[in-house]
C-alpha cells in the first residue's frame, strides 16, 4: 500500500508540499522585513578614553554615534572580552552603563555584567515623526593595577543591522608630573561660586583633593575642601569630585559665602599613581563685595531722614563708610567695627546718593566706582508734612488724640491745599478720620475719640497714598478681674473655669507670669493628679507648685 499510491493520493501529497513550501517563505519573508525596519542607518565609533596603568578605580567612556528611523530600535552591544590581561571590571553599581544625553533616545533592558564578556542595551528613537543621530556612550568602571601598556581594540555592534564598529585606545603608561589646575571663580550678590578643574594624563585621585581661598587683605585661609571632604559651602551639580569615581578631569564646583576681600586660590592633589602637585595663586582669583542694605531705600525729598544700613560678608576688623552725592562728593564719612550703621542727611533731588563702604579704603577716598560695596538712595518728590503734631504727644489705646500739620510740596516747600488726608489703622486699614487740606495754608486736623488698638497709626495723602507721618499708639494701664469657678473636692480631678475682665474692655487673650512669685492664683488643697493645658483662658490652670506648710497649691499662667 504505502509503495503503490494512488494518482489521486500523489496529488493531494504533492498540493500539501506545495502549500507548505510558500507559507514558510511567506513567514520568512513577514519576519525578515520586521528585522529590517529596526535597522541603524548610522553606527560609528567617535571617542574613547584610554585607560591609565596601575589604576584601581577609573571610568572608561566608549562613545559611538547612532541614527535610528522614527520610532525604530536598536540593539547596541559592547565586546568586552578584548580587554587586555590586568583589566578588571568593578561592579557595574558603581559607574559601568550604557546611557545617551539625546531625549528621543529611551535606553532600557542593560545587561552590564562586563564581567561575561560584553554589555548590552536596546535603544529606541521615541520621535514618532523624524530620524535622530545621536551619541550612545558606554561606560566602563575598570581597575587597571595588573595591566602593562599596550594598544588595545573593541568592537561595538549594532546587532539588528548587523553593523560593527571598532573603538581603539591603549593602557597608557601611569608616570606623570601629577595633576593640573584651572580656576574660574565669581562672585554673585551674596554667593561666591568657587569654580576649580583638577586635570591628570592618568587619573585625579579624587580624595587627595583639597582647595582653599585666601583673602590677601586679612591674610586669612579658608579650607573649602579637604582630602576630598567639603569644609565649607555646598557642591553644585556640575561637580563630579565626590562621586567616588577617579576621573580625569574632577570639577570642584561649590557655593559658599566669604567674608568681603581680595582673594586668591590655592589647590592641591595627586593622581592615581601618586604623583602630586600643587599650586597657589591659581588664576586671576577673586573679589567679594561688602553687600550693602538700605532701610529705607527711598526717601523723601528735602526731608531729613535717617537710613540704617546693614552689611553682610562684614570681616573683622573696621568697615570705613561714606554717604556720597553725584558719586564723588562726601556728605557723611565714618567707620563701623560690626555690620550696621546709620547715615542722616536732607536728599534732595537735585543729586544722586549712594551708601559707600570697604574694610581697606580709606573714608575720605570711597567713591561710587572705588568701593567694595555700595547702595544707592531713591530720592522721590512727594509732599511731606511740616509742623506736625500729636495731642497729646503719647496716646494710649482706648484712648482719644487730635493729629495736625502743614502738608507741603519736598520740592519747592509750598502749601499743598485741596488734598484729603486720612488716619488710618496699618494692620485692619480701618479708617478712624478723614481732612481736606484748606484754604492757602494746607494745614490739616485729624482726630479720634478711641484708638481702637496699641499699634502704629498712619497718616496717608490720598493724592498719591504714601504715607507721610505716623502716630504711635502705646498699651494702656487696666486692672483685670478674674472669676474662677470649681468643685475643689479633694481627691478628684478639677477643672476649673476662670474668667478674666479689663476695666478697658480689650479682649484679654494672653496671660505671662511676672517678677516673683508671678500672677499666681491660689486654690486651696492639695489635689490629686496632674495639671494640664497652655493657656488659662481655656479653664485648665497651670505650673502647680504645692506647698506643705501652707497647705495650698498654687497655679500661674504662663
């Protein structure tokens, strides 16, 4: 039978061959297009570090250059079995990836156990709409202390495609006259950002770092770094000396603050083969300004006003001083030893002011270009009050008090009439009277029959709001009563309600202990158990302080 088929049954074997034969091509054909999309249209090796000798801990970058279609992916594979013998590889937490700068690049699935032989990733271009070329770097955290000098070779592949590329570098030769400094350090407002590049041929020793700052006036040294450990300030983001990894380049960027001066940079560091160096004096250095504040920074003109200034990065030692006009001309000169002083002057608007300082410069020779920090005054033309008058002169809450005054022009001192002028509450805004300036005088009167509060009052001209005079409202003298109510059962826990009245009628709403033995209030007892609460005006009394021979236990408020 199986020998002697039919024509019928020689057919039907032969259609299923058939059938059988072109759907394994039309398979084949569907899979090998699907490999195609994904290939990469560029693959080429650009830069690779070469790797010191006698090196315990150094980070290799291997940099190749990748062109993906829209939303086409590759997978990129580093042979790292070409290594030389004295090569190792460190853990791969600890420095060795595969990553890419480009943000259309997703790099994800690593495999960076260098250690088997290679390290992988699949990279995918996520621009949905265009091609991108882009850098893919790999990562390599090697040791290198057995390792002789020598060229050495690894491929790079773009498996989809099926393309390689060839990184060339060699194990260089560890001796060296030890590492290089830069430095591009500024000032800002009130930070100095300390810039400083340590450079070696083999590797920067990362904690043999250390970095100081010098002010040549004083002629004292601040440690910023040392032995890799920041002494003073905060590294920035850009600084990679503190990441455990001995580069080639380590950036020392940090932010601190310094006293005012002149300043100059001293460094020094070995690399990985113990050569070390050391310079000071490292690049132009630095000036850091006295930073000067102004209250107020706005005055009224031909009003004579006192400004507090207050200084930060004051050094030891004396700051000298002036108030200039028009930048050169000398108002007022003196010297501080601590970091506030005052200047009082009438500013008109006829010049420009300026607040001068410098620990080094003398008084007499500060100028608005020749300083280590200044400020200047606003001068502003607006109308102030002259004959101004509070009655009586120190008025008390609940109180009543009559304000009055001349408003005139600070430019030309002429009568402002025909303008309202307003007393008012600087916390709630509450307005408590209301004048026109009259007649050709531009006299004002205000007045109230109740402050309703001990704070400051102001007087404001509405033609432009500012606020021209203010009046100090102090607290008033009271006799407060105080109600308490309680079981005052021994034995039991007690709370008791105390109710506390001011003959003024302000709300009482904090209670303090004063002088010896304080505001105490005296219960008869003793009691049982514990005392608590913060605040009498909730009933619970506080601070039991009993005493056997009298018998009694007595609570203050606190």
């Amino acid at each position: 039978m199986t020998g002697n088929r039919t024509t019928r049954e020689k057919l039907g074997a032969v259609f299923f061959a058939f059938v059988m034969v072109t759907s394994m091509v039309t398979i084949g054909g569907a899979a090998f297009a699907g490999s195609a999309a994904a290939d990469a249209s560029t693959w080429s090796a650009i830069a690779s570090d070469d790797i010191p000798a006698e090196n315990s801990s150094f980070n290799q970058t291997l940099t190749v250059e990748l062109g993906l279609d829209a939303n086409d992916n590759e997978t990129v594979v580093l042979d790292t079995g070409g290594m030389p013998d004295g090569v190792t590889f460190v853990s791969s937490s600890n420095g060795t990836n595969i990553t890419s700068q480009n943000d259309d690049f997703n790099v994800t699935e690593k495999d960076l156990n260098a250690g088997d032989g290679e390290i992988s990733a699949n990279v995918t271009n996520e621009n949905s709409s265009s091609s991108v070329t882009a850098n893919v770097t790999f990562t390599l955290h090697v040791g290198s202390t057995g390792a002789q000098p020598q060229s050495v070779s690894l491929t790079a592949s773009a498996q989809d495609a099926g393309s390689d590329t060839q990184f060339s570098f060699d194990i260089v030769d560890a001796g060296g006259t030890g590492p290089s400094f830069n430095e591009s350090t500024e000032y800002t407002s009130s930070d100095t950002l300390i810039n400083v590049s340590v450079t070696d041929d083999v590797a920067v020793a990362e904690d043999t770092i250390s970095v100081n700052a010098t002010n040549t006036n004083t002629s004292t040294t601040y440690t910023l770094v040392e032995n890799g450990n920041v002494q003073m300030g905060e590294t920035r983001s850009s600084a990679n000396f503190t990441d455990e990894n001995n580069n080639k380049t380590e950036y020392v960027n940090l932010t601190t603050s310094l006293p005012a001066g002149e300043y100059t940079i001293g460094a020094s560091a070995s690399d990985t083969a113990d050569n070390s160096n050391s310079t000071t004096g490292l690049g132009d250095g630095f000036d850091v300004d006295l930073g000067v504040s102004l209250d107020p920074d706005t005055v009224v003109a031909n009003q004579e006003t006192t400004v507090d200034v207050t200084l930060s990065n004051a050094p030891s030692g004396d700051v000298n001083y002036a108030l200039l006009d028009d930048g050169t001309n000398l108002r007022t000169t003196g010297s501080t030893s601590g970091d506030t002083f005052s200047v009082t002057d009438t500013f008109d608007t006829g010049n420009n002011f300026t607040v001068a300082v410098s620990p080094d410069i003398d008084a007499v020779d500060l100028t608005y270009s020749n300083n280590d920090g200044a400020s200047n005054v606003s001068v502003e033309d607006r109308n102030l009050v002259e004959n101004y008058n509070v009655d009586p002169a120190n008025p008390q809450y609940n109180g009543s008090a009559t304000v009055s005054g001349t408003l005139v022009n600070s430019s030309t001192g002429d009568p402002v009439t025909s303008t309202t002028v307003q007393l008012n509450d600087t916390e709630t805004r509450t307005l408590l009277d209301v004048d026109t300036t009259g007649g050709q005088d531009g006299t004002f009167e205000l007045s109230t029959d109740r402050f309703p509060d001990a704070t400051t009052y102001e007087v404001v001209d509405t033609s432009d709001g500012s606020t021209v005079e203010t009046v100090d409202v102090g607290a008033a003298d009271a006799t407060v009563s105080l109600e308490t109510e309680g079981n005052n059962q021994g034995g039991f826990d007690e709370n008791y309600t105390v109710t506390a009245q001011s003959d003024t009628g302000a709300e009482l709403s904090n209670f303090t202990t004063a002088g010896t033995p304080g505001n105490y209030l005296n219960v008869t007892g003793p009691f049982d158990g514990e005392v608590t609460g913060d605040n009498l005006q909730t009933g619970n009394l506080l601070n039991s302080n009993y005493n056997n021979s009298e018998g009694i236990t007595n609570y203050s408020s606190r």
